[in-house]
C-alpha cells in the first residue's frame, strides 16, 4: 500500500509540474460522469466566461474543465518560457497570442466550421478571434453629467489641461510595463494618432495612476477616487454599467481601437480533440445571443464594424509583431515612462 502511495505521488508530481507564473485565480466544472478533462489558461474573468463554461459542457457531456486565469503576461510566460501543460490558451493580448503561434508555441487546426468567422478572424489556423472589443474611456457621474464627457481625445487633453486641480491624481490608465493587454493598446494608439503622446504627457503631470487591470480601474472610476480611466475594456465596463454602478462609457469618436480575444491551442496540450470542440464552439458566438448577453463578449459583428467607421479593429499580421522586437519595446516603454513620470 506504501508503494502504491508513493507511485501515485511520484506520478502526480509528474503530470502536475510546480506552476512558477502567478495564478490569480482557478476553478474546476467537474462532469458527471467525468470522461475527459480539458485544462484552460485564460485571461477573462470568471464571471465572463462560466456560462459559456457550462454551455459547452451541456453540448459536451463528460468533460471536466479545469478553468486556470492569470494575466496577458502571465499566460505568457507560462506557455513560452516554461511549458506549462494546458490544454487551451484565451487572451486579450492578441499581440503575444500571434507571437505564441509565430515562434511554435501554438497547434495548427482547421475549424470545423470555418464560414462561422470572416477569413480574418484568425492567424494561419493557429490563432482563432471569437470577440470584437474596443478600448473605451470610463468617466465617473460624480465627475460628468450627462453628455458632458470628453469625445475625441483632442477633447480629452483639452479637459485635463484646462483644468488641472480638478484631475490631480484623478486619471486612470495602464501600467504597461506589466499588463500585456496595456501595451498592445498603447502601441496601437500610437500608431494611429499623435494625440496618445501628448495625452500621456498631460496625464504624467496629473500624476495618473497606474493599474494592471480593467476591472481595478472601473471600480475606482464608481467610486469617485478616480475622474476617468482610459483604454479601459468596453466589455468589462459595460458589464458593471449594467449594475447601476455609476459610470458612463464614451467610445471616442476620433477612433476606438477594438481587441479580438483570441484562442490558441498549446503545443504541450494534451487533450487536443476536446480544445478543438471549444474552439469550434467559441466561432459560434455571434449565433448565440443568449451566451453574449450572459458573458457580456461582443462577438465579432462585421455589420457593426461597418455602420461605425471609429471602430478599427486591430489586425493580425507581422504587425502586431513589430513592437514585442527587445529593442523597440525597450524604447516605447522607455518614451512612455519618460511621459508619466515627470521630474
């Protein structure tokens, strides 16, 4: 009995290696009867992605999901530098998701249903979009009446600068140097407009406060401590919108870029037909309006996309690579810092 106590140890040590990356959260849906298990490592929160958790689970009888969330920069750090075994990868960093798929970290797959997603919805089959979500700035009612917030970004700078006093310590943003999804809206606004630099300038000489998250800045924009927070997750906002929590979303109308939370599925996955049927499951997103409304996810809408020309969504492609070369980001964070942190 020893013995066999001792193998089954050794051997769960083996199967489970030490997880080195910082896990902020993890919840297993058993199945009953348990068959199968698929093993997820995911950005969204909880809170998002259950009912499409336990609807999958209803079209798949028999699969336990083992639901793991850290961060953008977490999960990467997990796939690429130490071969964490998951099954399935979700992201909001889209940036790193397409560099997982570029330097071998991601399986190729041919969806099932492919005319589900329009062509660009997806990266060589190996990095799949089921959500379109645009970046959005988050004003507090104790700050803004109704229809009084800032509409372009020109509008924005504008405010902070005319009236300083009133928005010292009060402005919220990023931390990019830690969050992924952060520095990928960052480096896509800069590549659309020269406003974000001069919008972090005047935010560095308010003293804005940093996050690592959406959900942080939302909360502290309704309770009054901050003013306004921008590139925000529209998502995550609209959701505590919908509880009467006291804020307004402005989707600026200059432009608003817009993130496709993407999946990929791990070179180290081992249960890779069940990470299949998630993904084709995900690509149907947009036919079930039920499982939009109970996440709160946009899905990907071409007809949106075109009756509003602010909403520019962020393309895959060698771009999106451009700005994770060391050297480039090492100078954008550089010019970044050098923005916030005046002497």
């Amino acid at each position: 009995m020893r013995l066999a106590f001792l193998a089954a140890l050794i051997w769960t040590c083996l199967v489970v290696p030490a997880r080195a990356f910082e896990v902020e959260d993890r919840v297993i849906y058993p199945a009953d009867p348990a068959i199968r298990q698929l093993h997820i490592l995911s950005t969204t929160d909880r809170a998002a992605f259950e009912p499409i958790i336990l609807a999958f689970q209803s079209a798949h009888p028999g699969i336990t999901i083992d639901y793991t969330i850290a961060s953008t920069t977490e999960l990467m750090t997990a796939l690429q530098d130490e071969g964490a075994v998951f099954d399935l990868a979700i992201s909001s960093a889209m940036d790193l998701q397409t560099k997982l798929a570029n330097d071998g970290f991601a399986l190729t797959y041919s969806a099932a249903n492919p005319g589900a997603l329009p062509d660009w919805a997806n990266w060589r089959k190996q990095v799949f979009a089921f959500t379109q979500e645009p970046a959005v700035l988050v004003v507090s009612d104790r700050f803004f009446a109704p229809g009084t917030a800032p509409r372009t970004r020109d509008d924005l700078i504008d405010l902070l600068r005319a009236d300083p006093d009133r928005f010292q310590g009060r402005v919220g943003t990023y931390d990019i140097r830690n969050s992924g999804f952060g520095y990928l809206m960052a480096t896509q606004d800069s590549r659309n407009s020269q406003a974000f630099w001069r919008l972090m300038e005047v935010m560095g000489r308010l003293e804005a406060k940093l996050y690592c998250c959406s959900g942080d800045m939302i909360r502290d924009v309704a309770s009054g401590e901050l003013a306004l927070a921008y590139n925000v997750l529209g998502t995550y906002a609209a959701s505590q919108q919908a509880l009467g929590v006291g804020i307004q979303i402005v989707v600026l109308e200059d432009y608003a870029n817009v993130m496709m939370r993407t999946a990929l599925i791990p070179v180290t996955a081992r249960n890779v037909p069940d990470a299949q049927k998630m993904i084709d499951f995900l690509n149907t997103l947009g036919t079930r309006p039920d499982l939009v409304a109970a996440t709160g996810l946009a899905a990907i809408d071409q007809t949106a996309l075109r009756e509003n020309t602010a909403l520019r969504p962020i393309r895959f492609g060698p771009g999106l690579l451009v700005f994770l070369d060391q050297l480039r980001r090492k100078n954008f964070l550089r010019n970044w810092q050098n923005s916030l942190f005046q002497e």
